[in-house]
C-alpha cells in the first residue's frame, strides 16, 4: 500500500511538471522592426533587400530607406536580418542582429556608385574611437591617416578623434600590440557615438592569414611539389582512379614551424582527398612566418595536384628507299654488296664505227649519284630526235679516207647484236687509229 501511495504521487509530480503546448507567452510573438538605411553621407538607399535567416521573405527598403516589417521572436534562438543588393541577391552585404536594440535603427550601407562618388570628391569627415584591450583602455597610441601625414594620439582613456576621408585607411600602432587597419565606413556606421576598437596583444595566440614574411616549405616550392609527387604517388592515383585536379587543404604553421589543424578545403575524390591528407600530416616542418621579426602562427593552404601521365608520342616508320623500275642489277651474287646496294642504269649510245676510237673514250661520262646506290652510264652527245635508230657516220679525217679507200673498205650498218657487243667492249684509246681484227 506504501509504495502504490509512492507510485501514485510521483504520477501526479510527473503531470504538474509536463511542458504544456504554447506555455511559453514568449514564443511565437512577434516583434516589429523599423530599419533605416542610409548611406555614410546620410542619403537614403532604396531597394536594399532583407532576408531573416531561415524564411524566405524578402522586405524591400522605400524612397525614404526605411523596412517596416514584423518577425517572431523566440528567446532561445536569435534571429539574424541579412542585407542585399538588388543586383546580387546571393552576395551578403551586411548582417544586423534582430534584438530589441534593433527595433529602431539606422544601420549604413554604400553601394559601389556611392564610393566611388565619395573618393572622388575628397571629403573628409570628423571620427572617432576609443582603443580598449580586455576592457582596458590603451593610451598613448598613434592613430594615422595612410598617404596623408595626419595623426593623432589616444588620451589616457584611450578615445581620439581624427579627420579622414573614403580614400586612405585608418592605421591604429600601440606598444606591444598589434596593428590595426580600418576604414572611414566602420566609424559612420554608428556616427553619433565613438566606434569601439579591440587591440590583441602582439605575440598571442592569434592565427595571422597574411604576414610580413609568409611561412615556407624548407627549399622552396618546387621542393613541396616534389615531396608530394612522392610521398602521395600523385601521378599512380590519378592514373588508377582515372581522375585528374587538385585537392585544396589548409592548415596553421606554428611559430616553431610544426602544422597543424590540416583539413581538406575543396576535395576532389575519397581515395585522392585521404592521399594528400597523409601527405600533409607527415609532411616536414616549414620555415615559421614571421611579423616585426617576431615568429607567428599563420594559416596556410596549398593545392595536392593529381595528373596522369603523358602518352608517348608514336615512333614514325622510316620511309622504304625508292628503286627505280628501268634500272637493272649488276650483279646477281647475294654475297656482293654493289649488286644489292646499287643499280646500274644504262642509256643506249649511238652506233660508230669500231675504227673510230678517238672520240669514244671522251664522249662517255660515268655519273655518281648522291647516295651512292645508283651508277649511270649517260653519253654527252644528244640523238636525233627524228630517228633514234639511224645514226649518221662521223666524219672522218683525210688519213683515214686515204686509207679506207685504198684498202677497199666501206661503211656497214650494225646489227643489234654488234651494237650491244659493240657498247659493253672495252675501248683502249690510241693515238692514232685502232687495228682491226
């Protein structure tokens, strides 16, 4: 009975303490907002759009810049306005809290038209700030205009004001703390009070992305890539997967060189992606980035690039040597290298008598070709072109008249066969004439 009296009463517990639907007034309730954009001249900016994160309603700014629109608020999640431009509806170019300081407020926008309006007439423009580190204000610092030779200091309460323009940056140097850039629309943004400006103590803890000395792979570059080529077998895995690009990882170089926090920034495929990670995580501490001298922790990337090889160009046959049809061999014995090497191309010559020797052995030439494969036999005197058979005799000189008319000897035609004989015969010159057989 006792323990069914326990039972009962931690039910009636369980019951009380149950969260009841729409219990919280808070919830669903809807606040009203009156945003105001202008730009840093005070002018009104109509058609800035604004989304709140999570819905998909847009509110359109008027001709007076002002977006009069209603959101639900919940306590345990705060919602976030987004502004656009008309022409870019995916590029964010300011984003307010939705709180109830924003209930009312006047929040500055430029375009790209109103900058360059502003740089070009030269204005400038009274601002002011206050430097604080940890709640502490920093005295004693030296606030500049780039460009222009004006400065100023921070007071005791680390406040300063300073006339500026759209043109030059805000350079902010205190001792032992880091430097500050900023611009003319960070101190209009609210113009009515003096802009709050967070020094960070030099040598902290701070991750740099862009340093006097950026941090470097011991032998430059060319060495990194030559370490990943073998380290991650780039050109293998590319070949294998059949895929090729690079795969985009991050990380910090520590002030003694050590890396750490990789990770894959853009990937490329799981097999590629997991390759160049190892690669990385091994890989051999980097020369340390360094600022005023001092080492410092510095994010970097790098890309891991993944090719396949190049084919070899095909090797192109020699061309076979051109034989000539009307050429024939000299010889038929394999063994002999003239016979398979070179022609020999005969030309026909005209018929003379076998007395006449004296114009034999300086009426043939023999002829050498180039590449000495082919021998030609060419006469220098040219046939008739009307008949290429019949050759008309030389004439002879007186001697050879007397002598032929005294021993009765007259001209024959040769016959083919005496004229072949006739051209392969060994001549022997003589002074005078040549004995007949």
């Amino acid at each position: 009975m006792k323990h069914l009296i326990y039972i009962f009463a931690g039910l009636i517990c369980c019951l009380v303490t149950l969260p009841q639907v729409g219990a919280s007034p808070l919830e669903n309730k809807k606040q009203r907002f009156r945003i105001t954009v202008l730009n840093t001249g005070g002018e009104p900016q109509q058609g800035i759009i604004l989304k709140v994160a999570g819905y998909s309603s847009e509110y359109i700014s008027d001709e007076q810049g002002l977006i009069d629109f209603e959101q639900s608020i919940d306590n345990n999640y705060v919602r976030t306005a987004n502004f656009y431009f008309p022409t870019d509806k995916n590029k964010t170019v300011k984003s307010l809290r939705l709180d109830e300081a924003a209930q009312d407020t006047i929040i500055r926008i430029d375009r790209p038209e109103d900058l360059a309006r502003f740089k070009q007439s030269g204005k400038t423009l009274l601002v002011n700030g206050v430097l604080k580190e940890g709640g502490k204000p920093v005295p004693h610092a030296e606030i500049s205009i780039q460009g222009t030779g004006k400065r100023t200091f921070s007071n005791a309460q680390g406040e300063f004001s300073i006339e500026a323009d759209y043109s030059h940056l805000i350079m902010i140097r205190a001792e032992r703390m880091e430097n500050k850039y900023l611009d003319i629309e960070s101190f209009l943004q609210n113009p009515n009070q003096p802009l709050e400006i967070r020094m960070t103590k030099k040598g902290a803890d701070r991750v740099y992305h862009v340093v006097e000395k950026m941090p470097e792979y011991p032998g430059g570059m060319k060495a990194f890539f030559n370490y990943i080529r073998r380290k991650a077998h780039t050109t293998e895995l590319a070949e294998e997967t059949q895929k090729e690009g690079a795969v985009m990882i991050q990380f910090i170089v520590e002030k003694d060189g050590s890396i750490t926090s990789p990770s894959i920034v853009r990937g490329l495929d799981a097999r590629l992606d997991t390759a160049a990670l190892d690669a990385i995580i091994v890989m051999p501490d980097w020369i340390p980035a360094q600022e005023h001298g001092v080492n410092v922790r510095c994010k970097y990337s790098v890309p891991v690039p993944f090719k396949k090889p190049k084919p070899a160009p095909p090797v192109a046959p020699k061309p076979a040597p051109e034989i000539k049809k009307d050429s024939i061999a000299v010889s038929s014995d394999p063994t002999d290298s003239l016979a398979q090497d070179s022609v020999l191309q005969v030309i026909p010559m005209p018929s003379a008598d076998s007395l006449t020797t004296d114009t034999l052995a300086t009426d043939t030439t023999l002829v050498v070709s180039n590449d000495s494969t082919t021998i030609q036999k060419e006469t220098v005197a040219s046939l008739s072109t009307s008949e290429a058979t019949e050759v008309k005799p030389k004439k002879r000189n007186f001697i050879v008249r007397f002598f032929r008319w005294l021993f009765g000897i007259k001209d024959k035609e040769n016959t083919p066969a005496e004229s072949k004989e006739e051209k392969t015969s060994e001549v022997v010159p003589e002074e005078g004439i040549q004995k007949e057989e």
